[in-house]
C-alpha cells in the first residue's frame, strides 16, 4: 500500500482531532479497525481498513498528546492565583531575542505556607528581563503564580497553547528577573552539562574577539543561539527571505551530513580493500550519523533540527539496506515517522515549511535536469539552485501565507548568493574555528573574523536588493478561502499529471483562480467587534453602510510581542477586511495606540483620527508618513460627522482633561433607535464633563471605561444611558485586577450582562431581530 495514502490518512486524522470530542471512546477504534484489517488483508477493501486504521491513530495519538495528564500529583492540578514556591530540574534553556529567556522546568516539589508537597510534569518559566544564570540539569527554586497557558482567543492567531502541549508542558509562570531564581544544586558533570558550558563559551569567544560586524549571526550559525539578532537586523534578514539560513534546521544538518560524506568518500576511495567491502555511499552515511547526531545537540536540539535528524536516519536505513527507492518516498517515510512520535507537529510551520519546500524541490529539479546538462558547468550549478528556489518558494507559499502573512519576493535573489555562501563557506569556517579553539584560539579568531565579513558582506547585499522596486516584500492578511486558492493553485504546479490529464491542470488552476477572486463577504453591519488582545484595547465598529472603524490597536507593555502584528492584523484578514476608512487613537497610551503603528504600515487607511492636541507617538508619526494617511484631529465638545440617514457619527473630547486618560477620544454611534458607546479610557472627570454635556437616552451596547476600573465611576454612565449591554477589554489575570470587583457589582445590581475578553476572548455585538447580542469566537466563526 502507498505510503502517501497512510500519511494522508495519519495526517487527517490528526488534522480533524481538535474539532472532535475528547469524552468518547476514541482509543476502540485503531484497535478495532486493525482486527477487521488483519482478518480482511486479502480482500480488496483491505487498505481502507488499514487506511482507517491510521486515521484513527493519528486522532488517539494526538488526544494523549494534548490532554493533559491526569495523575493526582501534576503540577496542572496546583494552578491557582496564589504565588507558589516551586522546585524542579532545568531541562532546557532559551534566550528571547532582545531581552529576557525561557526555561523548561522538570517540577519536582511545590511549596504553599508551610506546607511542602511532591509535584511532577513540566513547566514553562519565563524570565522577563535578564539571562537566567542556569544550565540544563540544575535543580533550581522561584516563587511565582502557576497558570494554564491559554490562547487570546482572536481570528487567525497562532495556537501557541498547543505548541506547548506539543512538548508535555501545560503550566507556565513568570518572574521578573534572573534574581527570582535560586540555585539549589548545580548539575553533575555530565556530557551535556559539558556541551553547554562549550557552546556558552564559544559565544563569549566570539563576542570578546574583534569581529568587524555580525557577531550575533556567527554565533546563531554556530550554536544555533539566536538571542542576539535585533529587530533591526531581523527585519532585514526577513525582506529578503534569507532568514530561514539563521535557523540550525534541515538544510544546516543536510549540509553537515552531506559533507562529512564527501569528506569520508575521499578517504574510503584511497583504500582498495574499503571499496571491496562495501561501497561507500551505502555505508558512510550509518558511519557518519554519530557525528550528524552529536551536531544536532551542539546546535541546541532544536524541534526542527530534531525532524531533519529523524528524516537523515531514514534516508541512512534507507541506503544501509540497499533498499533503492523514489526521494519523495523517504520523504513521505520520515513525515510519516515524525507525526507517530509527534502528532502535533502537523500544525507547526517548521513542520509544513520544511516538507513542502523539499517536496517542491524533488518534484520540480529531477524532471528539469536532462534539460539543464547540456548546460556549462558553472551556469548549470547556477540554474539548478536558481530552480531549486523557485520551486521551494513556490511550494511553500500558501504556509507563509496562512502563518506570515508576509510575501519575500527578494528571497528568489538574494538566496542565490546566500545559499551557497552560508552554507558552503561560513557554516564550515564556523565548526573549524570551534574545533581549532581549544588548540589555537588566534586562528579561531582569524576564522570568527572571517565569518563575520563574510555574514557582513551578505547583510548588506540583501538590504540592497530589499530596497530595489518590486522587491522590498510586504505584508499579505487575507482569508483561509483565498490561502486555500492558493494552495490549489501550487498542487496543481506540482502535482505529477499524467501526460492526457492536462485539462485537469487548467481546470484546477481555473478553480484557483476563481476561489481567491470570489469577493470577501462583507461583515454584518452595523456591528461591534471587540478583540481580545489582553490588557489593552482594539474595537472595530462597523457602520451601517459598511464602513470600517478601527478604534485603538492594543499594545503590551514590552518589545517583544508586537499586538497589531501578532493579533490585530491576522485577526482584521481572517474577517476579510481589506480596507480601513479610519483609523482611530482614543489616546497616545501604549495600550491602545501601540499596534495601530503595524496597521498603519500595512493596511489601506483612508483617514487617521485623534483629540485635538493629542500626542501621536513617533512610531505612528513614521507609519502615517509612509503610507501618507491624512490626520484628521477632533476639537473639543461633540463633533457630528455626516451619514447616511437613520443613522449618526458623533465624537467628544473633554474640553479641559484632568489626566491623559479623560483626554480620550470618546465615539457614539446611532444606528436608528440603537446606539452604541466608546468611551475609551475616561475617569471620572472625564465622564462627568461627557454627561453634562450629553443628554439622557438608552444605548443598545456600552464599553465600561478604562478596561473596568472602579476609578471610571461606572455606575454614573449606566445610569445615565441605560445600556443593554456592556463589555470590557481586558487581560486574563492582569496585575491590575481589572474589571475590578465593585464595577462587576454595579452591573449585576442593574442586572446588565456583562462580556468581557479575558474570560469570552474576541466578542461580536449585531442587532439580531430586532436586538442586539453578543457572540464569542470559537472555532473559526462567531458562535
């Protein structure tokens, strides 16, 4: 039987696991459908069942590794709001670009008051700002507050919780700095403790020797630590599309492999009695793979690395065996392989990235070499690597689409040059100069040297490039439908159709055509989208004739998590908008103005509006003269915009603001006889001066100010417009304790219902018969 018809239906099952229940008796039916395949193999519908049977197992295997165990001492079992002293051995240790680390805690015991208890499973420590002074194998103790993690429940983002699942990890906690953590007990001497003391000092070495430039992308190349690449730097490295050469992953492990091959080839060709035995191409590969291993944790063992090790040892049974067989067979094997010992893999982008770039590469090279070699040498090398960028780059768009939502196009020139020079040059340089260290540390520094001009050199050509017309990539948000058109559309490039089943191309690439120029349907209107993008704020209000206002971005406060990048932007493509008509910054605090600066970037705006005198912070400034969006600002009292009739557009800044909260910019929108209420931050003062200056009338859905504080006075806006319906953004369990306690009890003495993001995630307010209500995101639609 085909083994793509198993991976498929291992794939299936897998990809259908997290939208079936948990609760029924999934286990049954891999058992179950190989009994009937066992007995039924030699009838023809025996691969069904075996296909069943894969299906089925990739469901199990996925549940076991999701769920999260249930043994009575799971450290899962003690999440809590109260701090908690925890105990457990560092299992690994990564450093977070810009500032701060993360390490993987095995917990071996858990302290509450007085009482001590044992604990297992593992958990996520996250040091905010600092270099956690720890190395694998340490016993190690922090005080900090255990919770579950959890998604922001927000159209097209990134399903991190199941990422670390993925990996047995279902806690996390944080401290503020590396002085949080204590160290109980060093590790034993032992080979690893012993390789990452190596790896540390080699990165010491290459930042303390005189480096030209690129220090940071030596030590990414050498140790697989990419800790030190800034923003900066990161961002140049992704408009060109070279990025992907910075990650210790398949292709710096294939290169390894393929040359210590070569290598060992040159020696074994030298000895007759070597040939006789055995030829060389079966054989070193097996000789070799304890060096290809031993690389891959020196590289930091990363979960790429670990599937292009997985489908290195396939290849090496593959050749140890003398089994001779199609590249896209093995291909197919170490998928296969690698969703058996990791099912949730499937979902990861490294996962995806890597098979369908190589995939591309075996299916569009081969047929196109009896055409390149009559070709000169030099050129022919040339055009193979030309077409062997094509063809990734081609075969792996519709992934990059759905998870980047960023287009590269300089990647096709620019990886001509970098391929090879990273990974034919510097990568080699990098393990010599490591391996000549300890006997030679000027040669090694010679060597370091020559890596970082040589990395220099090729920064600098890609900035170029970036910056030539039609190359300097952008951002592309856009819908699953139209990801999928995509998708169908590369399939149908790629697919081996025999040579009578043209028509079936062009019908495909027809059909592709066709599902992406399907227009967006237009969201309902007029309605109220609340996203969650924890303690801040982004509303999108969508008016009757079906304008788009954006109110606020969100923002944490911090440099490493982008909110209008990660969350506002996927979110506004998932629900198909292409175009904002405004763009509106209540105020200039962090979180609310801090991701509209993507937006602004990125995004067709027509207008951008703020408070008369309000202060736009520098980053919006750049993204408004770039995209040159008009300011229109807001003087204080009301202002009444013109709209269609049945229906209004009014605006109020507080005319003498006590704090920069009251000098929010505060939006209400009538709909006929509904009207709904924006009040941004407001205090208060502020909202005493909106009420004097407002009259008494009902209000369809209100946003309590100021994320629910106490300091806002709710009860004086409730009263006063008599909402239906309230919701408040805010983040789950935020230091602020937001929405405070007496604002919750004003509302249910009023008996309003409440919503709110951090408990609901992203919330759809629509007048529904004649009524307006709430639905919640779950699943791919509001519910």
């Amino acid at each position: 039987m085909s083994i793509f018809l198993l991976l498929g239906a291992l794939a299936a099952g897998i990809g259908l696991a997290p939208d079936l229940p948990t609760d029924l008796p999934w286990p049954v039916l891999p058992f179950l459908s190989a009994a009937i395949w066992f007995f039924c193999r030699r009838f023809a519908a025996a691969p069904f069942f075996l296909a069943l049977f894969c299906f089925s197992l990739g469901l199990v295997l996925y549940q076991l590794q999701i769920v999260p165990p249930s043994a009575p001492r799971e450290i899962s079992h003690t999440i809590g709001d109260e701090p908690t002293v925890v105990e457990g051995r560092v299992l690994a240790i990564g450093y977070r670009p810009e500032s701060g680390s993360r390490i993987e805690v095995d917990a071996q015991r858990i302290v509450r008051g007085t009482k001590s208890e044992v604990t297992c499973g593992r958990l996520l420590l996250t040091v905010r700002l600092g270099t956690a002074e720890c190395l694998p194998g340490d016993i190690i103790r922090f005080r900090a507050r255990l919770r579950p993690p959890r998604l922001f429940q927000t159209p097209g983002e990134y399903d991190y919780p199941r990422k670390l699942a993925a990996a047995g990890i279902f806690v996390t906690a944080s401290v503020e700095g590396p002085r949080e953590i204590i160290l109980l007990r060093a590790s034993p001497a032992g080979p690893r403790r012993w390789l990452e003391r190596c790896r540390a000092e080699v990165a010491r070495f290459i930042h303390r020797t005189a480096i030209p430039r690129q220090p940071a992308l030596v030590v990414a190349l050498t140790t697989g630590d990419q800790s030190g690449i800034n923003e900066e730097l990161r961002q140049i490295l992704t408009r060109g599309g070279v990025s992907h050469l910075f990650a210790i992953s398949g292709q710096n492990l294939g290169l390894i492999a393929v040359g210590l091959v070569l290598l060992t080839t040159l020696v074994w060709r030298r000895f007759e009695y070597l040939l006789l035995s055995a030829p060389p191409l079966r054989v070193l590969p097996f000789l070799t793979a304890p060096a290809v291993i031993l690389f891959f944790f020196w590289s930091g063992a990363s979960v790429s690395a670990l599937r292009a090790l997985v489908m290195y040892l396939v290849v090496v049974i593959f050749l140890l065996f003398g089994r001779r067989t199609n590249p896209l067979h093995i291909l197919a094997t170490a998928a296969f392989a690698i969703l058996l010992l990791q099912p949730a893999s499937l979902f990861e982008p490294s996962f995806q990235l890597s098979f369908a770039g190589l995939a591309g590469i075996m299916m569009l090279v081969p047929p196109c070499q009896p055409h390149l070699a009559q070709l000169p040498g030099l050129f022919r090398w040339l055009t193979t690597l030309a077409l062997a960028t094509v063809a990734a780059t081609l075969a792996t768009l519709p992934f990059v689409l759905f998870h980047f939502h960023f287009i590269a196009p300089a990647g096709l020139v620019t990886n001509l040059a970098a391929v090879p020079l990273v990974g034919c040059v510097v990568v080699p340089l990098a393990l010599l100069a490591t391996l000549v260290l300890p006997f030679s540390p000027e040669i090694a520094s010679s060597l370091f040297g020559g890596c970082g001009l040589l990395l220099d050199g090729m920064v600098a050509l890609v900035d170029t490039i970036t910056r030539w017309p039609g190359l300097s990539g952008f951002y592309f948000y856009t819908t699953p439908l139209r990801t999928f058109a995509v998708l169908l559309a590369v399939i149908s490039v790629f697919f081996p159709w025999r040579r009578d089943w043209h028509i079936c191309r062009v019908v495909t690439i027809g059909s592709a055509l066709v599902l992406f120029c399907l227009p967006v349907p237009s969201p309902s209107a007029p309605a109220l989208t609340v996203l969650s993008v924890g303690q801040g704020e982004a509303l999108l209000l969508t008016l009757g004739d079906g304008q788009q206002l954006l109110v606020d971005g969100g923002g944490l406060y911090g440099t490493t998590f982008d909110t209008g990048e990660r969350l506002v932007a996927p979110a506004l493509g998932r629900l198909g908008i292409r175009k904002l008509d405004a763009v509106v910054m209540s105020h200039a605090h962090p979180d609310h103005a801090k991701g509209l600066a993507h937006i602004l970037r990125n995004f067709p705006v027509a207008e951008f509006w703020c408070g008369e005198g309000a202060i736009i912070p520098p980053e919006i400034v750049a993204g408004l003269t770039l995209r040159g969006i008009p300011i229109r600002t807001f003087p204080p009292g009301w202002t009444v915009l013109p709209r269609p009739p049945e229906e209004s557009l009014a605006l109020f800044l507080s005319p003498h603001p006590a704090t920069a909260n009251d000098a929010s910019l505060v939006i209400l929108a009538k709909f006929g006889n509904d009207c709904v209420l924006l009040p941004g931050d407001l205090e208060r003062p502020g909202i005493i001066e909106l009420l004097r200056q407002t009259p008494s009338f009902p209000v369809a859905v209100i946003k309590i100010p100021h994320h629910g504080s106490r300091l806002s006075t709710p009860g004086l806006l409730l009263d006063h417009f008599s909402p239906g319906l309230a919701v408040v953004s805010a983040g789950a369990g935020n230091r602020f304790g937001f929405p405070h306690r007496e604002t919750i009890t004003v509302l249910s003495e009023r008996r309003i219902p409440l919503w709110r993001t951090d408990l609901h995630g992203t919330l759809h307010f629509s007048r529904r018969g004649g009524e307006w209500r709430a639905e919640r995101w779950k699943n791919g639609d509001f519910h």
